[in-house]
C-alpha cells in the first residue's frame, strides 16, 4: 500500500498561474516532509523541506504542512515552463529513511 | 555540492542473466540508497546502508542484493535478472537518515530482454 498519496496525477497550468500540489501521508509516525523536483530526464533533487506547522517560503514556492492531518502542500506562483517537472514528495521521521509518493507531473504551458 | 555517479548509464542485459550496478559518494556520507524508479510507481527503495559492510532492506528487496564495500562504494547486484526488472535505477547518498536531504546519482536505466 502506497503511505504516501500525491495530487493530482498530472496538472496543466498557464504560464504566470499558479500551481498547487497536494500531498498526504497514512503513517502517523512520520514527522518531515519533503518535496523533490525532477526534470525529465534527470534525477531529482531537493525543493523544500517543511518541519513545523505552518508556511515556509521561498522566493516562487510556498511549503504548508498541516501535522494533525500529515498533509503538505507546495503552492507555485507566476508558473514558469522551467517549472514543468515531476514533483515528488516524501515523508520520514528521524529514525526512518524517507518514502516516496508516486509524483505529480506539472506541465506549464505558454 | 553532493557528488554522486553511477555507471553503467545504460545496461541491456537477457533473461537470466547477471547484472552489477555500481554507485560512489565523495561527499563522505554515512548513507546510501537503491531506488527503482517506474511510471505510475513513484521511487521505491530496494536497499540502503549506513557504512562499509551494512545492509539494510528497503520496501522492494526481492530479487535484488545489495553490498557497501566502502564509505564510497555502493553496488546492487541482480542475479538472474528478470524483465519485471527493467527500470531505471537510482543510487542516493545523504549525512543522515529521517531528517537529511538526499543527493541522486544520475541514474542507470536497465532493459531486461
């Protein structure tokens, strides 16, 4: 069974709009989140990572995570076709290596 | 930067047949990790190690051995590959376990025939 759940499977957004992606772990023991980007082709590497409740910021990209529900969210604003990749997110506690959802595809068109 | 590499980059292999897959860290970290990576099926770890001569399994071990000769040196071995294994593989290092970023090699797509 799949522990950690991601949505959409896929999105299209506009270039300039703003893309919101959702994940949620069923393990209650997890306590970081995080969130990986991929581009086609290449491997992924590390976007954000979100501890405590609440927002984190950076620069286009916003982390929220709601402990009590194990849901995090990565919000991008003014989308950009650089954007356009497979988002992984993962979730892990400080004696468990991290687990992966099975991605979303962003897809920012012109 | 995390540097890790991985060779071959791509491996074609039969039914049967033996296939090693290597992977090394230079970033003197204490964990490494084997991933298959399949659509619809997100990133699964296979095996991971915390230093020279450990081997922990991961949520898909079957089929697959795994062995960490040194703090840089990380290999996944099929033995009597099938085609269900046919993927791309990745190799990843990091400080710690739960709460350090990983670093991914570049990958190694296998086709099993």
């Amino acid at each position: 069974q799949q522990k950690v759940q991601q949505s959409p499977e896929s999105l299209i957004v506009p270039e300039g709009g703003m893309a919101s992606l959702n994940c949620t772990s069923s393990d209650r023991n997890v306590d970081y989140f995080w969130w990986y980007r991929q581009h086609s082709g290449k491997s992924p590497k590390m976007l954000m990572s979100i501890f405590s409740n609440g927002e984190k910021e950076e620069g286009r990209f916003t982390v929220h995570l709601n402990k009590a529900s194990l849901h995090t969210s990565l919000h991008i604003r003014d989308s950009q076709p650089s954007d356009s990749a497979l988002y992984l997110c993962a979730a892990s506690n400080s004696g468990t290596y991290q687990r992966f959802g099975t991605g979303t595809k962003l897809q920012v068109v012109p | 930067e995390a540097a890790v590499t991985q060779s071959p980059r791509n491996k074609v292999t039969v039914t049967g047949g033996n296939v090693t897959l290597s992977c090394r860290q230079t970033n003197s970290h204490n964990y490494m990790y084997w991933y298959r990576q399949d659509t619809g099926h997100g990133l699964r770890l296979i095996h991971y190690s915390y230093g020279a001569g450990n081997l922990q399994i991961g949520d898909v071990p079957d089929g697959y051995k795994a062995t960490r000769t040194t703090q840089e040196d990380f290999f996944l071995l099929l033995e009597l590959a099938s085609p269900s294994q046919t993927s791309l593989y990745f190799c990843a290092s990091s400080e710690g376990l739960g709460v350090y970023e990983q670093y991914f090699g570049p990958g190694t797509r296998l086709t099993v025939l």
